[in-house]
C-alpha cells in the first residue's frame, strides 16, 4: 500500500499532527496528515486530494519537497510512507473528519505517541543534513584544543557531531562530552559517543550513541531512550534492517565512494546507496568519499545528509 503523508511547517516552524480516531488501526496515536493513493493515481494528486478532504486546504505539489519514504510492515500488511513537506498551502487547516489536531515543534513532539511508521518522519525533520565526525588521530594531550574546536562547530551551527576518539581512555571522551553537554543543549544540537552506551545513559540529555555495525546483532532492543539519538554504521541492507529493528534513530551507509583511509573497501557509488537508503525504514547519511560540497547530491540520491570526517572541520 503506497501512503502519503503531509508535513505542513508553519512559520513558526511547527508541524501539524492528526490523531488517529477511534475504531481506526492504532487508534490514538497521532500521525501526518495523508492516506493511500487510490487506483492508477499519481502520488504528488493523491496527497493534494488527501490534504483537501482532510483538512480543507490545497497544496500546489510543485511547492513540496519529498522528505522521506519509509518502507513499514504491521504484522501481515506492509506499506510504503511517501512524505512530503510544505511549507505553503491555501486554507487553514481544520479538522474534517473528526480528528484531534495539534501544532507542535519537532522537538516537541514525544516519539511515543507517534504511530511507528511515523516515527522516521519526525526523525527526518529533527536530524540536521550534516553529521561531523572527530578525526580518529586525535591525540589524547589535545583534549583541551578539541573542546575548542567542537565548541567553535557548535556555536557555528553544527547539530550532530560524533565524538570518536580511539586512542582516548572511555572516561576522557565522558569527560570532554560532559563540558560539552550544557552547551549542545543550549544550542539544540547532539553529541554522540562512539559506542559507549553505558557513557551516554550517564550523562542523559543531549547525549547519545553511535553503534558499530558489529553491535546491531548483539542488541534486541533500543539501547537509550527516545530522548537520546542512537546512530548506527552500516555497509548494506542486513545492518541497515538491524539498525532498523532495534529502534536507531539512523544510520550512515559507507562508503559511498572510495576513500584513502579505506583502500581495499569496495565503494558502493550513487545508484547502490540510494536503492539501499530508499529501502531502509529510517534516515540515512552518505558516508565516505563525500564531503560539503556534495549534500544536494547526496539529497537527491535518497540521503538525509552527508558524515564525514577530515572534510567536516
């Protein structure tokens, strides 16, 4: 079943929410406004028709830009959640078919009242279009220049950064993210541990983790709460349904095209990354071989953005 869905922005960037109503499948839980395309409909028609049975309103779908398709299954009946954000339309949005509407910031909305599928909607908005990660020969003697430098990222507007220090001890990364922590939520942006789970369930708000590929298969379930971000590595479209499976919140996909650092990694180039991010149920960042210059790129190739390392600072 091919469903679209509406994210309306208004200007105060808020975002318009819809309770499901009772006798509904997940009845009470709230979702973007939408439905399923009807026979041998165009998706971009399908929406606009949608938006006005629902709400009132009418959508130019040459004013939309395509979001995130999140490929979902409930139990037996799978289906495919095409959205779509607006930022324009004609008509104030009302309720027409009975049920609850809200406006709220995106990080405002609680994740657990979202039904499931909608949940990488949100995640989509939320997650900035650039991930930083900290270069791996950072030497443990230049904790004090890269609490400068991260701090500099953030002030400039960085949102999500990794801080992946392997030659560092486990407690002088903790240390270096717990001087960051009041700053980031400060400023609405996100700090990662490489790994570290139990660092990041310490220092709660504004921190989380990125796991290695080699963790998904050890987990069953989301390791933090949906308060904190959880970012997963991943090659190909086994990790990515792992990543998937235990509730990360996204994943990078590498390496797109080939790098130095990794010489012997076959790159997987535009076409494979998008087939595998578009068949992913969450967002996804390119990774390896790009850099700044090439996020509308990777934007049109399925990305949630682009994550790298030396190019990023």
């Amino acid at each position: 079943m091919h469903v679209m869905a509406g994210v309306l922005r208004n200007a105060q960037g808020e975002v318009l929410l819809a309770q499901r109503p009772e006798g509904k499948h997940l009845a009470g839980s709230w979702e973007f406004p939408g439905g399923k395309l009807e026979p041998g409909e165009h998706p971009s028609q399908a929406l606009a028709r949608e938006l006005r049975e629902e709400l009132g309103i009418q959508v130019d779908p040459a004013d939309g830009a395509p979001l995130i398709r999140v490929p979902w299954r409930y139990g037996e009946r799978g289906l495919l959640l095409d959205a779509w954000q607006f930022t324009r339309w004609q008509g104030l949005p009302v309720s027409l078919e009975g049920q609850a509407l809200q406006w709220l910031r995106p990080s405002e909305v609680d994740l657990a009242m979202l039904a499931p599928a909608d949940r990488p909607i949100l995640q989509a908005l939320r997650l900035p279009r650039v991930y930083a990660v900290t270069p791996a020969d950072a030497m443990p003697d230049q904790a004090g220049l890269w609490q400068a430098r991260i701090g500099e990222a953030l002030e400039a507007g960085a949102g999500l950064i990794q801080l992946r220090f392997p030659s560092w001890s486990t407690e002088q990364v903790r240390e270096l993210a717990a001087s960051l922590q009041p700053q980031a939520q400060r400023l609405g942006a996100y700090l990662l541990l490489n790994r570290d789970i139990e660092g990041a369930r310490r220092l709660g708000a504004g921190v989380g983790v990125h796991l290695k590929a080699s963790q998904l298969a050890g987990l069953d379930q989301r390791p933090l709460p949906w308060t904190q971000w959880v970012g997963a590595s991943c090659h190909d479209a086994s990790e990515l349904a792992l990543a998937q499976r235990i509730g990360a919140d996204f994943a990078t996909l590498s390496p797109v095209l080939a790098t130095a650092s990794h010489p012997g990694a076959m790159p997987l180039g535009w076409a494979s990354f998008q087939a595998l991010a578009e068949a992913a149920s969450l967002p996804v960042y390119a990774l390896g071989g790009v850099g700044l210059a090439q996020i509308q790129l990777a934007l049109e190739n399925g990305a949630q953005g682009v994550a790298g390392i030396r190019g990023f600072w």
